[in-house]
C-alpha cells in the first residue's frame, strides 16, 4: 500500500522532489532497512522510476546503487546504459558489471563511457583487450595509466600496431616495464621514423644521411634491448625482427662484434627454426664445418659466411681465455684474415667497414668513460 502510495504520488510531485524521494528508497532497498514483502515492492517501484522523465531522479538512484553489492542487478544494467550523466557513476564503480557487461560497453562506442571503463580499479584483462582494440586513443591512454589494470602483452602489443604514431600512447608504453621487447622495439623504430621525417633535419643533414642515421639508430636501438639483461625476451624480439626483415647480415655481425651472444643466438634460431640448445652448443663449441652448415642453413653468403665463421672463433678464442673479444680486436682481426676478400668482394668490404665503425665507436665509448673517470678524480 506504502509503495502504491508513493507511485501515485511521483505522477504529480516536482522533478526535486521526486529525485529525493528516489534516493531514499534506494538507500532503503541497499541498506536492507525494508521487510521482505516491502524490499520486493521498492524493487518494482525503483524499476518503474528508471523510466522517469526527469534525469535527476534517475541520477539519485545511481548515486546510492553505484558501489552498492546489494543493488537490484537488473537496474545497475539499465542505468548502465543510461545517459552519461547518470551511467558514469555505475560504470565507473558498479562492482555488480561484470566483464561481460563492461565489454559491451567499450563495444558502443561511446569515447565518454570507454574512458569511465578504464579507469575502473582491478580491471580484467578481457576487458583491457576489449579497449586495447576499438578503444581511441583518449580511452587507451586512461588504460595504460590505470595501474591497477590487468593489460596482456598481446594488449600492448595491439596498442602499440594500432597508436604507434600517437605520441602520447607511445610515450606511455616506453614508460612501462612489463612492455615486450619487440613492442618496444617497434616504437624506437616509429619515433626514429618520425624524426627523420622533419623538414627540419632533412634540410640540415639531407634526406640520404637522415635514412642512413635512422638504419643505424635502429640498429643499435635493437642491440641496447638486446642488452638489457631479460634474456626471456630476446626470442620475441628476434622472431619480430626475423618477420618484419631486419635480421640482416649487418645487425647479426653487430650483434657478434658486439658480444651480444644470447641475441644473437636467438636471432639464428629464428631465421633457421633450429633449436635453441643445438645453436648455442654450435656457436660457442662447434667444429668449424658444423658452424658453416648452420650459417649457411640461414641464407648468409658464402665470401659472408667466412667472415662470420672468423668473428665466431675470434670471440670463442677470447673467451677461452677468460678474455673479452672487444671490436677493437676484432675489427683488427678480421681486416687481418679477410683484407683480400675485401678488396675482390664489395659485399665483404661493406661488412668490414661496419665492423670498424664499431670499433671507432667502441673507441669513443672507451675515451669518453676515461675522461669521465679522470674528472672525477681531479674533482675529489
């Protein structure tokens, strides 16, 4: 009779009014201050008030049900779907949506309500994927600095193919420690893309040399990611850099001279589908024929190879001696052994010459550290 009561009253009383009185009998229904009989008709009389005229009345229900376990699961759904103005408190904090329901709402399309869902404390990563997808870049930047989200690496990845250019997107992802290495990888190469294509240093170093420091950048991009001590990655980075055509000579000599020997042990594995434990018992103490079939088992040719075979046994040689096989000793070494070859082969000179850029880079590195050291002294 109370509730009966009370509809016929909402037909006739003010907008504010009926707000107020939504608002209490919400409060009522979640606070399980109402008998049975009468908990079951405020449901139905909550339910008739979600087709209120009057945004206001619906926002007062929403206001008291947002982070409510106790709510009506039928009426947290309807207001879900609701005007912004009145969904975004449920869809921002409504513990009663489930993932299902939350994939749903990204799939509408609607930006406002994307960004409410990625912000959500605790968010799944079904629903992280849901965005990582259809989401803009607004709703993904929400979902990249919501900590508490649950984001896959086939998320990041997918963000990263779809906002690689988004400076923003790309600043929040280099940022992360969970990113893959070959995400990472793709995102150094987007920014050295976009850097040479600025007019501006097109026109103060031209547009051949802008290409050419953009190949080297990324190189030794690939070669610092290499480096950084999560061996667990390099066979994603290596089987990224295998599809997308960069694992050339150039950065496998790179990566030997550099004595980067897990990358580049990865890097063989992916172009030869060997495995893993065969590569590296080759490499580091195979017979020379057996480092020749598996060089050769991957597509380096034949006046390459043999410099390959060189670079593997002058670095096995130093480190049979407890030593470190520098570029510097090995640039020696090969311009040594394979000067001949150079000057009848132009491909074989290429190499080489890359090789003694390593070394006049090695060289820098090495001074510049000295300097460093020496003014650290006088300083103290």
């Amino acid at each position: 009779m109370i509730i009966a009561a009370f509809l016929r009253w909402t037909e006739t009383a003010p907008a504010a009014d009926r707000a107020k009185a939504a608002g209490s009998l919400a409060r009522a229904f979640v606070e399980r201050t109402l008998a049975a009989d009468d908990r079951q008709a405020a449901e139905v009389a909550l339910t008739y008030l979600l087709d209120d005229p009057s945004p206001k009345v619906r926002l007062a229900i929403a206001d008291v049900m947002a982070q409510s376990t106790e709510a009506p699961r039928a009426i947290v759904h309807a207001l879900s779907r609701d005007q912004i103005e009145v969904a975004g408190r449920i869809v921002a904090f409504s513990p009663l949506l489930s993932d299902a329901d939350l994939v749903d709402l990204v799939g509408e399309d609607v930006e406002d309500l994307q960004r409410l869902v990625a912000l959500r404390t605790g968010l799944s990563r079904s629903v992280a994927a849901a965005i990582a997808e259809v989401a803009g870049a607004e709703p993904i930047c929400d979902l990249l600095q919501n900590r508490s989200a649950a984001i896959a690496p086939f998320s990041l990845r997918r963000i990263a193919e779809r906002f690689s250019a988004d400076t923003a997107v790309r600043a929040l992802l280099v940022e992360r420690d969970d990113l893959p290495a070959d995400v990472r990888h793709r995102l150094m190469g987007a920014v050295a893309t976009a850097l040479s294509q600025f007019d501006l240093v097109r026109n103060v170093i031209g547009e051949r040399r802008a290409e050419r420091v953009v190949t080297e950048t990324q190189m030794q991009a690939t070669l610092t990611l290499a480096g950084d001590g999560n061996t667990a990655a390099l066979p994603g980075l290596a089987e990224h850099l295998r599809a997308e055509g960069r694992l050339t000579p150039a950065l496998l000599m790179h990566a030997l001279a550099s004595g980067k020997l897990d990358f580049f042990v990865a890097a063989v594995v992916a172009i030869s589908g060997q495995p893993e434990a065969r590569v590296r018992a080759i490499v580091v103490d195979g017979r020379v024929p057996a480092i020749r079939a598996l060089y050769g088992a991957i597509g380096l040719p034949g006046r390459l190879l043999t410099v390959f075979i060189s670079a593997t046994l002058v670095w096995r040689d130093a480190s049979s001696r407890g030593r470190i096989a520098t570029p510097s000793h090995l640039a020696r070494t090969l311009i040594e052994l394979h000067q001949r070859d150079a000057a009848e082969h132009p491909e074989v000179a290429e190499l080489l010459t890359l090789v003694e850029k390593l070394n006049l880079a090695h060289r820098r590195q090495c001074a510049r550290a000295d300097a460093l050291a020496l003014a650290s002294v006088r300083a103290a």
